[in-house]
C-alpha cells in the first residue's frame, strides 16, 4: 500500500479517535473538531464550485478544453496519414486532449512546448504539416510565414467574431527544404 494512503489512514484514524473522545466531553469544546471538519468540507464544496463553474468556465483554461478542442479534433479526423499536427498552445490545450484523441485516435501530432527550440520541424517522418495555435499563442505565425512561405494560414472564428484560433497549412515541400 503506499504510503500516502498509509499516512491518511493514520490521521482519520486518530481524528475518529479525537471524535469518540470528544463524546465525553460538555459544553462547547465538544463541538469544536465537528465545526472544523465542517467548515474544511464547506471550504472544499466552494473551491469546487469556483473552480469549475466560475474560473473553468471565464478562463482561458477552461475555453480551450472546451470549445477550440471540439473543432480542432473535427479539423484533424480529416488529415491523412502523411499529414501531421502541431500544437503550438500549449498549456492552454494540448494534442493529447482527450476530445482531440476521441474524434481523432489515428492522428499523427505533437506538442511543441517551446516552438522557439522546436521550429522548423526536424521530423523525417513529417510531410505537410498544421500548426494549431489559440489566440494567445499567434506570435507564431510570422516564424511559420517565414519558414514555410508557400503556406496557408485559416482562421477560425466564434460567432461573435473573434478569434477561435488559427491553423498554419504547411506544405510538403516547405517542410522537406527546412529539414
């Protein structure tokens, strides 16, 4: 067993303990290790609350994972076998995402956690290429325009107009002579 579980075995232990002697106690002192458990499972219950249903969902963190992980994983269930995506966003979202895998499972793609080190591609096995990049992240697309110049750029955008994010088409041939 490891010992973490080990070590939180103990102290439950010895808190049950604390609250089966607490029963012999009177007066207020009695209820003061029940207001504390109570009062760290409220705490808990509102930074659950925050987490997920006010920062996850008005954050960066949470629009990515949720919206752009939806298209892009739609926009890689079409690429070919010698096609590859790139995901410059990175923590934002990653090609890896669950969403991404689930629509996609074949998809040939990698993470490029720091694009400065990582451009231009080096892969052998990597033909035309797509470069993923959400709109914290579009920096990029100068570099890519420079690397790759016979390359595409499409924008994706939400109904309300901004920004989605944008995908950098790379051709065979850019690629190869970048090698």
């Amino acid at each position: 067993m490891p010992v973490p579980f080990m070590l939180a075995a103990v102290a439950l232990d010895r808190s049950w303990a604390a609250l089966e002697g607490q029963a012999h106690v009177s007066g207020t002192r009695r209820f003061i290790l029940p207001a504390a458990v109570v009062l760290l499972l409220a705490a808990s219950v509102y930074n659950n609350y925050w987490s997920y249903f006010d920062h996850y969902l008005n954050s960066i963190e949470g629009w990515a994972q949720r919206e752009p992980a939806t298209a892009v994983a739609n926009y890689a269930a079409h690429l070919g076998p010698d096609q590859t995506l790139y995901m410059l966003s990175a923590p934002e979202l990653y090609i890896w995402h669950g969403t991404i895998r689930f629509i996609a499972p074949n998809l040939r793609g990698f993470d490029m956690l720091n694009p400065e080190d990582e451009l231009p591609v080096r892969d052998p096995n990597t033909g035309w290429a797509a470069f993923v990049m959400l709109p914290n992240h579009t920096q990029w697309i100068d570099k890519l325009r420079t690397l790759y110049p016979h390359g595409t750029l499409r924008e994706w955008r939400r109904p309300t107009g901004e920004l989605w994010f944008d995908i950098f088409e790379a051709q065979a041939e850019d690629v190869a002579a970048k090698r």
